[in-house]
C-alpha cells in the first residue's frame, strides 16, 4: 500500500513532467508545435508544397522568403504586418523595397481558406514557409511552433528597427537585444544570407570610396585577391541595382561557406564582414565553423526569432486576404 505521503511526492512528480513537456512543445509567447493539428490538420502540408511547387520554379524565392519573415518579426513582431497593402505600411519603406516572395503567401492563404475558411493566419504561413524553403536549399528542418494572429497596423517608421549594412556590432547587437536574442543568435541568424543577394548599391562604397579609415578608398577588410572580383560584380559607376550573392561560393545551398568567406575577409555587406573583426562574434563564427552545429543552431534561433511579439488569444485577427486588414 502505498502512504499518503509517498502519494503526493508521486502526483508532484506527474505535475512536473507534464509541464516540462507542455513546454517543450509551446513556444515563448504561448504558439504551439502543432496548433492547427484539430482545427486545420493539411495546414502545414498545404504550406510546405505550395513552397516547394514556387520554389521549383524559382530558386532564389527560398531566401526572399527567409528574409520576409526576418523582417517582418524585426519591425512589430512576427505578425505578418509586413505583407500589408497602402500607402504608409511597412512595404513602402525602403529597406523593403526589395522583399519578395509575397505570392507564395498569397498562393498558400487562397489554399488554405478553401480547406479551412478563417482557420490559419497569415503569420504563421510566414513562419512555416521561411522554415520549408530552408529545407528546400540544404538546411535542417526545426519545429515550428504556431498560433499567431495577424497584426492590425502597418507603419513605414516601423522599418526604424531593422539592422542596417552599416551597422556596427555594438548597433547590431542592441537592436538584437531589444526583442529578446542574444549574440549568438545574431550570428546564427545573419547567417541566414548564406543564401540571400544583395544589390551592388549596398556595398560599392566599400570598394570605391570608403570614407571610415583615411586616406583609404578601399574597406581594408576586404581580401585584395577578392576584391578584383568584388569589383568586376559591381563596377564603380552604373549598376546600383544589379544583384550579387552575398555568398560568392555557394550561393544556393545552406552551410557554412558564408561563415568561412567572412574567415577570409569575402564578406559582401559591411555589416556582414564586421561579425569577423569584432572579438565578441569572431568567437562565435569560429565556433559554428569548427564545433557548434550551424543548421541546428539557426533553427534554434529561428524558432526564438518567430515568437517575438506574437499576438495570441483575442488580440490581431486572422486575416481573409494576408494583404489586407480585415
């Protein structure tokens, strides 16, 4: 027979493991592995071949989709604010200018509202398709933790958070900060432009006419070997808009090369280079070349990224169109 003591340390016990799993499958701000397991079961499967259907079609949609859901959580929070339509919404700053990706959205939203009418939101597509075209280039699969609602405001100023080209780490790593991500997932994160381009405009100056050190037209952390490449890829007058990998190695595939060019002073982005020359980092990216799992790690800080400012319950809405407010 069992006493009542023993009794209540063995109900204690039960209480604590299934919090400890309730946790391990909900996310920071109350999203879920599997939200939609009863109310829309074909979600995730409806969103990853509608990816998969786009991306056959077009490689290079994997890192616009990556990059819409970085800064669309960056600026307020994982709500899909990014994806509305007007005059003064988020789509009209110029940092975002350039995102695409946006059918992919659409195709999987018109899809989904024919299975399952007023069910999924257009976030949380946005967090599923980032993590299926990741897969799709090489990289590691994460569990996607889901159960956001659409946002309601869409505002140019709210592009004031992203990091910029010219940031510096200790800029870089406070705009981190403030949403709750640590150094590490800066790195894990920026990372992520192993697959990106970016537009020569971004970085000509670097090569041509680089006014931080004097007397130097030339970033000195640039490789002098890579920079007659760099500058074959965007020459000094003409071409501001013409797109260059900001991996120069293996621009369609998921791994660390992004990490080893920067080793190499062939980092594209200023920004992007500074994560070497700044000792905080430089030991982070060691790391993740020779010990710390790259694919697992940015996952990690992807699934930490996407639960920035969710909202949940009875706040935001599901929107009909992911394009426009209901």
């Amino acid at each position: 027979m069992v006493s009542g003591n023993s009794n209540q340390i063995f109900i204690f016990w039960m209480l604590l493991l299934l919090a400890i799993g309730a946790s391990l499958v909900h996310g920071h701000k109350g999203t879920r592995v599997g939200f939609y397991s009863t109310t829309c079961p074909q979600a995730e499967s409806i969103i990853s071949s509608t990816v998969q259907c786009h991306f056959n079609s077009d490689h290079t949609v994997a890192a616009g989709l990556l990059r819409m859901h970085f800064h669309d959580c960056f600026m307020r929070g994982c709500d899909a604010s990014v994806l509305i339509d007007g005059p003064n919404t988020q789509k009209k700053a110029g940092a975002n200018l350039g995102l695409r990706g946006y059918e992919v959205i659409d195709d999987a939203k018109t899809q989904l509202e024919a299975a399952c009418p007023g069910v999924v939101s257009c976030a949380d597509i946005l967090a599923l398709a980032a993590r299926d075209a990741v897969v799709l280039v090489n990289g590691s699969s994460w569990a996607v933790p889901t159960g956001r609602r659409d946002g309601r405001v869409s505002l140019v100023s709210d592009a004031d958070n992203l990091p910029a080209f010219t940031d510096s780490i200790d800029v870089q790593k406070q705009k981190f900060s403030a949403l709750g991500l640590n150094t590490q997932d800066l790195v894990a994160l920026v990372g992520g432009h192993t697959i990106g381009t970016s537009a020569c405009q971004f970085f000509q100056y670097r090569m041509y006419n680089f006014t931080k050190v004097r007397n130097a037209a030339v970033d000195p952390s640039i490789n002098p070997a890579f920079l007659p490449q760099l500058r074959a890829l965007c020459p000094q007058y003409g071409g501001g808009s013409k797109r260059v990998a900001l991996d120069t190695h293996s621009p369609n595939r998921f791994d660390t090369s992004y990490f080893r060019n920067m080793r190499t002073g062939q980092g594209i982005l200023e920004s992007d280079q500074m994560l070497w020359n700044d000792a905080s980092t430089k030991a982070i990216v060691q790391h993740l070349l020779l010990g710390l799992n790259f694919k697992v790690e940015f996952g990690n800080s992807m699934v930490k990224m996407s639960n920035i400012g969710v909202k949940i319950g009875n706040a935001g809405e599901i929107r009909q169109v992911c394009s426009k407010i209901n």
